[in-house]
C-alpha cells in the first residue's frame, strides 16, 4: 500500500516538471499561447545592416514588438522590414522607423520615433519616415582617407 502511493507522488512530481517545462519553454521562446496580441507595420529603408530577424522594436525605449521579416523590394531596391507592433500601441501615421545599435557588440534594433498626426497607422500599413544604419566602417574609411 505505500509504495503504491510512493509511486503515485513520483508520477504527480514527473507531470508537475513536465508542464513546467513546456509553460518554460513557451515564455522564454516569446511564443503566443492563443491568438495574437500584435499587430504588422512596414518600414522601407535603403540600409538594415544587421537588422535581423527577432530584433526588438522600441518606444521611448520600451519594447513594443519585435521584427517580423524582413525582404528586398526589387522594384527600388530597399529594404522591407515587417514589424509586428503590440495592439494596444497606436502609432501616428508620421512616426519615424530609425535602425539604432545598442550596446558594445553592436546589435540592432528598430527605435520608433512617435509624430503629432491625429492619424493613426492601421495594421499593414507602412512608416513613411525612416532613418537607415549607420555604417561605421563606412565612416572610419572616410575618416582615415580624408573624404570628410
């Protein structure tokens, strides 16, 4: 009779770890349990140089979504970045999309500059304004070789 309830609690402990880590690994892989809380605006830029996939948009320095995907338009040659935004965050039609880098290693992220405009960006709209990386390298060789 005891080892059947030894038994009964191991099995209890083993179901209770297994949905720990799935709720875990759900949370830590930003993974949406039912529906989804955001929202796709698009940005056109002439440069994403290290933008990728996953990077963090922010507002005011808060996050606020996330990049979605990102593709060429071959028409103008730029590109698409798609941005899933959180729907309770209403961006005015003249915010401003600029790809920023944080930190020493140099990652990138999408900073959205809010604008005074009465009207409001629906889902799949896109952000008109936008500032491109900055391209270090670029700057440096410029310095060093007297194009400045």
């Amino acid at each position: 009779m005891k080892k059947g309830s030894v038994e009964f609690a191991v099995g209890i402990f083993v179901i209770i770890g297994i949905i720990s880590i799935g709720y875990l690994t759900i949370k830590l892989g930003q993974m949406e349990w039912l529906g989804d809380n955001y929202y796709p605006i698009e940005a056109r830029f002439m440069d994403i140089s290290g933008l990728k996939k996953g990077s963090q948009v922010e507002l005011a320095g808060v996050k606020i979504g996330a990049v979605e995907d990102i593709r060429l338009d071959q028409e103008r040659m730029m590109a698409i970045v798609t941005m899933k935004i959180e729907k309770e965050l209403k961006l005015s039609e003249d915010s401003i999309a600029s790809i920023k880098t944080s930190g020493i290693i140099g990652d990138k992220y999408v900073k959205i500059s809010p604008g005074g405009s009465p009207d409001m960006l629906e889902p799949g709209d896109m952000i008109i304004e936008t500032e491109s990386a900055l391209d270090l390298e670029e700057m440096v060789g410029k310095y060093v070789f007297g194009d400045v």
